[in-house]
C-alpha cells in the first residue's frame, strides 16, 4: 500500500467528479509542457523501442494505411469500431494483419461495446445491434494483436498495462463514474507499469474540450503523478490529440479523428521513441 503523497492529497481535496473545476483547483501544483512527436524519417536510437499510436479511429482504419510508419510497438487505445459489429472487428483485425511492426497492443474504448461482457448485455440495443452478439466468439475475431483488458504484456523488458475503462457519460463500454470507483480501478494497475494505455484521458493532458471543458480523469492523473511511468497513451478526447510531458512521463493523445469523424481528416499516428531501462 502506498503512502499518500501531496499530490494525492491534493486530489483527495478537489472536486474530482467535474473535471474542470478540479482542473482549476490543482493547476498551479501541475507541470504540463507540450512535446513534438518524434519525426518519422529519423532513424531509431539504439536501445529505444519505437512507438506508433492511434486511437479512436472509428472504423476508418484503412484510411491510415498511406500514413503508417514503421516502428516496433502499434498501439491503438480504443474505439477501432464505429458500432462494434462483428464485422467491423473482423476489418479491423485483416487491416492490423497487413501492417508490419513487430508488437501490436489494442485496448476497447467507449463505443466498443461487445468488448465488455458485463455491461453489453443491457448494451446491445442502445448500440444499435440487430442483436445480441456472443461475445467471446466476437472477441475471439480480434487475433492480430494483443489485446489488453485492465491486463499487462511485456515488451522488450517494458512492462505495458492496458485499460479501456472510461467516465464518458454517453460511453456503450467500460464506463465508470468519477471518483471513488475510477481511482479503484486504477488502484489495479501494477506500480511497476513502464507504458501505460488506458482510453481516458489523464486531467490536464491532451483533455482540453473544444468549448474550455476538462474531460480527463482526475484519479487517472494522481496515479501517473505517484508511480512515474515512462510513458501514458491514451484517446477520448478527439480534439486534444498531441503531446505533452510533466518532466518524468510523457503523455500522448492518440486520438486519429477529429470531432466530423471524417475518414478525409484522418490524422497521422503519433510516434515516439522509448529508451528501454
């Protein structure tokens, strides 16, 4: 168990179920710098792993294929389908088969509603299905990657923990509420985590609304503040896609379409290249 730091006390005092208004209460204890992606024609450094990172693609996978650069590690941190139909899962899956890197790591989103077995079965009509899919067959279509699930892989030496829980309000999967329940979840996440993914944004990272709203999780941001993994990947926020570092982890939101969903507007993946310890 460990020992609270200022930072967690910090939090404990904030108003952590309105993201903007806890944003305000802890911005003058935060370090937020933006960063530049890595570009993607300079050669990779000896002993660094090479990240390549998208997110909520929403179905528009193939329109990235022209866009994809090498590297070691894709990672896509959720929402791969529009309405999480099986035949999306299986597009998905043949399109991650044609790309080339070695590692590929996938979490669920918010709209990838076969993927959470507990909630789908209340969830399918909302979703728009004609019916209620079986979800391990659904999920066993997804063979090309790793898939993550509030679970760790090991890469390289580096210890890689995915989640695809979110506190979206409108979210078909994985939804949790602010507060008390999202900090026990990520309570769960190894302290010795290197990389972590997760579909919800961090509070102060890459969570910035088109209208000044705050969307990123507070409990999220306490975690990554207190445990220091090299890295944070993550989605959901459409028009907060970027970079960003508080000098100890660097944050990326991967997210690859803007708010019109666009397969046009599709945004190039982010890369970054991690030294290995």
């Amino acid at each position: 168990m460990r020992s609270k730091s200022t930072f967690s006390k910090l939090i404990e005092g904030a108003p952590v179920e309105d993201p903007t208004a806890c944003f305000e209460h802890i911005k003058p204890s935060l370090t937020i710098k933006p960063l530049l992606p890595t570009d993607f024609d300079r050669p990779r450094p000896t002993n660094s792993l090479r990240f390549v990172c998208i997110s909520d693609t929403f179905g528009a996978h193939t329109s990235l294929t022209g866009k994809m650069p090498h590297g070691d590690v894709l990672v896509h941190t959720g929402n791969f389908t529009e309405s999480s139909l099986p035949q999306e899962i299986s597009s998905f899956n043949a399109w991650l088969s044609t790309m080339p890197h070695k590692h590929k790591i996938v979490v669920a989103g918010s709209r990838d509603a076969i993927f959470d077995a507990e909630a789908y079965p209340y969830t399918w009509r909302r979703a728009g299905h004609p019916t209620c899919y079986h979800i391990s067959e659904t999920k066993s279509l997804l063979t090309a990657c790793t898939y993550l699930e509030h679970t760790s892989t090991t890469v390289e030496g580096m210890k890689i923990f995915g989640s695809p829980y979110n506190c979206n309000a409108f979210s078909f999967a994985f939804h949790a509420l602010r507060g008390a329940p999202m900090k026990k979840l990520w309570e769960k996440i190894p302290s010795d985590t290197d990389v972590l993914l997760t579909h919800t944004a961090p509070l102060g990272h890459g969570d910035l609304c088109v209208d000044g709203r705050r969307e990123g999780c507070a409990n999220l941001l306490d975690w990554v503040e207190s445990y220091r993994p090299l890295l944070h990947i993550f989605g959901g926020v459409r028009e907060g896609a970027g970079l960003t570092s508080n000098d100890r982890t660097m944050f990326i939101n991967a997210c690859s379409l803007g708010l019109t969903y666009a397969p046009s507007a599709v945004r190039k993946p982010l890369v970054i290249d991690l030294m290995l310890r």
